[in-house]
C-alpha cells in the first residue's frame, strides 16, 4: 500500500509504503494528544520508520516528553509525526486525518481512554448534521 499526506498548507508533504501495524488506526485519547491537536483525540497510524518519506519541505520537530517526539509544520501548524525512541524504537506514528484518503486506514481501538474527556464516550448519542445547522 502507497499512501500520501500532508500538512494544511501545502508546506509539507509525505509518503508511506507498507500497511499500518495493528491493522488500522488507534484513536488517542490522552491528555498529551489533545492539547498538542487541541481536539478531543487523534487518531495514529503506526508504521515502521523507514516506511515513512518526507517529499516536501521539512517538518519541526517538538520535544513533548522526556523520551516523546513530535513533528509539525512550521507555517501551519499542522501536528504530522511522532516518535518516542524509548517506548516505541523503529516506529513512527502519523496522523492519520493527515492523509489525503483519510478513510485508506480505519480506526480499530480507542486507547488511553483512561484519560478519555466524559462527554467523549456517547458523542455516537449527540445529533448529527451534514453541514453546519440551520440558527
């Protein structure tokens, strides 16, 4: 499986060779992902390091934690990558909703829902709309 991603702007740009480890993505509901996306959670793509290749523009990296990683666009701000050397040798995580075909990898687990916002574990229940609602 090729796929490609991408930051907002443009600035950054990204392929991946190889399918994602655990079969699918996993939906990060910790308190470090949140407030790095600054969204409820983040949905990770684990791929082996060297599946990963940057094709345009180079992305800043961010010291999260002691052993954590993160990388990002510069102009955007777009979160794209993480790696923990420590925890996770050999692997990389992507933000998956980075991808252009977001729907190529599908969520298979939440995890850390130890630290998971309340109101997150029934937004399945909260009413939907196709486009923003009406006033």
């Amino acid at each position: 499986m090729t796929l490609t991603g991408g930051c907002h702007c443009g600035a950054i740009r990204y392929s991946l060779e190889g399918d994602p480890l655990h079969g699918g993505q996993a939906l990060c509901h910790c308190s470090d992902c949140r407030r790095s996306a600054g969204a409820p959670m983040v949905g990770w793509a684990m791929f082996a390091t060297n599946a990963l290749s940057v094709t345009r523009g180079e992305a800043r990296e961010y010291a999260s934690s002691d052993h954590g990683r993160r990388w990002f666009c510069e102009t955007c701000g777009t979160g794209l990558f993480y790696r923990n050397a420590q925890n996770l040798p050999g692997l990389v995580d992507i933000q998956a909703a980075t991808l252009d075909d977001p729907d190529a990898i599908p969520a298979v687990a939440h995890i850390q829902t130890a630290e998971r916002i309340g109101w997150m574990k029934n937004t399945h229940q909260v009413p939907e709309f196709e486009r923003f609602p009406g006033p």
